[in-house]
C-alpha cells in the first residue's frame, strides 16, 4: 500500500492565478504583479530575474529545483536566504496559495454573503465617483466625436435583442460604449438585463451568478429575484462561485450606461453573469455539454418568464503584445491585421452563428485571445434576432510597450 504526501507549501510553493504587466523605469524592466480577484490589494513589483523564479512556483519545483534553474538560466547561484524571503513575502501578500489565502477566501467570501449590496468596486477609478460628474460624463460619451451621431436609427422602435458592448475602461472606451446603448435608448425597451461577462480570474464552474442587487454612484441596480430563484433552483452550482462578482469589472461597467440610458424612461432588473470558458475548450466534451446544458436552461427559465429580456455580453476582443505572452509588442501593422481578423471574426456573430465564431477561432488556435468569447457566445445562444450589426470598432493601449485591447460595440433585432 502506498501513500501520498502533500508537498510543503514552504519548499513547493504554488503562485495563485494573478495577472502580472511589464514595466519600463529608465532603461530597467521590471513586472508588476496584481491578483485580478481582489483577495490582495498589494501589487508587488519585480526585476525579471526574480519573475523567473517565480514562474516556476507551481508547487511541483522544490525551492533547490528553482535554484538550479536560476544558475542554468543566470550563471549564478541563488541565494536560499533571498528566495526564502521572496516566498515569505508573496506569503503575506496572499500571492501564494496556502493556508492564510483559504482563510482569506473564507473570510471574503462570509463578508460579500452578508452585504445585501455589490458594492461599486471601480468608481472614482475607471469612471466618476461622484453621481453628477457620472452622469455628465456618460452623456459626453454620446457627444464626442467619437461617439454616435444623432441620425435616429435604423431599427429605432423595434424590440432590441442583445447588445455587445466593451469592458474596457471607460474614460478611454466610453464613446465605443454608447454606440450600443444608443441603439438601446431608441428601441423598445425590455423589462430584464441578462449581463453576462468573463470572469477574468477564471472559474471552476464555468458561469457564476450572483442574486446581489448591484451599487453604482447613481443608485442600485435591482438584480431580478423571481428569475434568479429559478436559475438557483435548476442551476445551484452557479451560484456557489459568487464571490467572484465582488472584483470583476464587466458589469459593473455596463450598469451606469443602463442607469441613464433605461433607468428614466422605465423600471428595469437584472440578471448577472460570469463565465470562463474558451473557444478552444469547447472542443472538449464535457466542457461544451455543461456550456450547452447551463445555456439552454437559462434560455428556457427567460422565454417562460413572460418577460421581455435583453442580452448584454460585456466582452473584449484580442489581446496583443507583451503585457498579454507575445514576445514583441504590436506595430501598426500587426493591429492592423488584427482588426482585419476581429471583423472577419465578428461576421458569424453578426449572423447569428455561434458554431462559425467558435471555428474561427479554433482555427486560429485562438493566438490572439479573444476574452470575449463566452459572453458574445452565451449572447448567440441566448436570443432570437433577424439581425445583428457591428457599430464601432477601437482599441485601447493598456501600458507602455504599447500592448493593445480590441473591442466593438454590436446590436441585435
């Protein structure tokens, strides 16, 4: 008979899913490290040498295998006394997994259970604070002059079906933003918002729903209750990852559009969603059929509700350059080619083909990591529309190597 020994997390220590961006000071690169959860709020800034050693804490590599790799990879020996103050510091700032982040969880998730709201994690950093400045501010998203002109729309007074729409920051993607809401502030109007975005940390599950009421500066967003019952009820595994709403930004940033778009002309709810699944993992069966399965049902629950719903999938495009695993940042012409993919991408969407936008993708093994896919896919599922169209396209420049987002607005009747 043989046992199993837990490796020591002390000697095998294990990095947690955190997102990490280069930096330029001078003419010395470093990396600076966040977790996207929201379970730390350090950042921790590292030399590339040691953002090397902690690549390989995947708790498999023993501290002594880690310091062989450094003196293969350097030509130098790693001191033990400094990588074990590298791990006692990522420690205590939660960046490992370990007994002190479980007891963080734990705590984090018993205190977002007993807020009765989901508390604005994001205002006074990607968009105002403060509910008049907001409110000015998202009307000078529709008057810039990147935004939408005032010609009335086509498909002005027909029910509106979906909507995509970015999660990018507002200050810089705000105008892109209000070329969706614009088609929705002409259309008739739903009674329910199902939102769904990516869950950027990743899931176990797949979808995450949460039955918060959500909070923003210009009031609470009023999450549907007799709908989320009905989810809870054929779907309970849904909601167990709910925590992770409290730190995702993708539809917190779509609520303030709601609030000024809908929110004067008729009473609305919501239904928020998380999801984390790939274009390529759907080529794997039991991912594809739980997809499916959660899909179908929540499509089900929507059409015998006697409620009219929109669809918003909260989604950005590809993610090119360093920040994002290419080894060069992107020139002007490898945007380039890029856009041309992401529109070429977007046509199935347009007609409704959720089978052509996943091949796509696959196809191109998804080497621009498209992070959108599982909200726009949710979306095609989702609705039942003559037509779809894509609004405005633009990126956004998130560091100094000039990595780039991609993202669109789209509508669907």
């Amino acid at each position: 008979m043989t046992t199993t020994t837990a490796k020591d997390s002390k000697h095998y220590p294990a990095l947690r899913n955190l997102q990490f961006s280069p930096i330029k000071e001078g003419e010395e690169q470093y990396i600076v490290l966040w977790d996207p959860t929201g379970l730390s709020k350090e950042r921790l800034v590292l030399p590339l040498n040691y953002f090397f050693i902690i690549q390989h804490f995947d708790g498999e590599h023993s501290l002594q295998q880690v310091g062989a790799l450094y003196l293969k990879r350097f030509g130098e020996f790693l001191m033990p006394d400094k990588v074990e103050q590298l791990v006692t510091d990522l420690d205590q700032k939660l960046f490992l997994e370990g007994e002190r982040a479980e007891e963080a969880r734990r705590e984090q998730r018993a205190q977002y259970r007993e807020s009765p709201l989901r508390q604005a994690a994001f205002a006074g950093r990607a968009y105002e604070a403060d509910g008049a400045k907001l409110k000015k501010q998202i009307d000078g998203f529709f008057t810039s002059k990147e935004g939408p002109d005032f010609k009335p729309s086509e498909n002005a007074g027909k029910p509106i079906k979906g909507v995509v729409a970015p999660t990018y920051d507002l200050k810089q993607a705000g105008p892109i933003y209000a070329w969706g809401y614009k088609e929705l502030l002409e259309a008739t109007q739903p009674d329910v918002y199902v939102i769904i975005g990516t869950a950027y940390a990743g899931l176990d599950n797949l979808f995450a729903v949460t039955d918060k009421d959500f909070e923003t500066p210009l009031g609470v967003v009023k999450a549907d209750q007799p709908l989320l019952a009905k989810i809870k009820a054929r779907f309970p595994v849904a909601f167990e990852e709910d925590l992770c709403h409290q730190a995702e930004h993708a539809i917190e940033f779509q609520l303030p559009f709601l609030q000024q778009v809908v929110g004067s002309k008729k009473p609305f709810t919501i239904v928020p969603i998380l999801c984390s699944f790939s274009a390529l993992s759907m080529a794997e069966a039991p991912i594809q059929q739980s997809v499916e399965a959660f899909l179908a049902g929540l499509r089900d629950i929507l059409k015998t509700s006697g409620r009219s719903y929109c669809v918003v999938a909260a989604a950005e495009l590809a993610h090119l350059g360093m920040r994002y695993g290419d080894k060069e940042p992107p020139t002007d012409f490898s945007f380039h080619r890029s856009m041309q993919h992401d529109l070429e991408m977007l046509k199935p969407v347009e007609e409704r083909k959720p089978e052509e936008f996943t091949k796509y993708i696959i196809t191109e093994n998804d080497k621009r990591r498209i992070s959108g896919f599982a909200p726009i896919y949710s979306l095609l599922r989702l609705i039942e529309a003559e037509s779809g169209q894509v609004l405005r396209y633009d990126r956004g420049i998130t560091d100094q190597y000039n990595s780039t987002v991609t993202y669109a607005s789209m509508a669907f009747f």
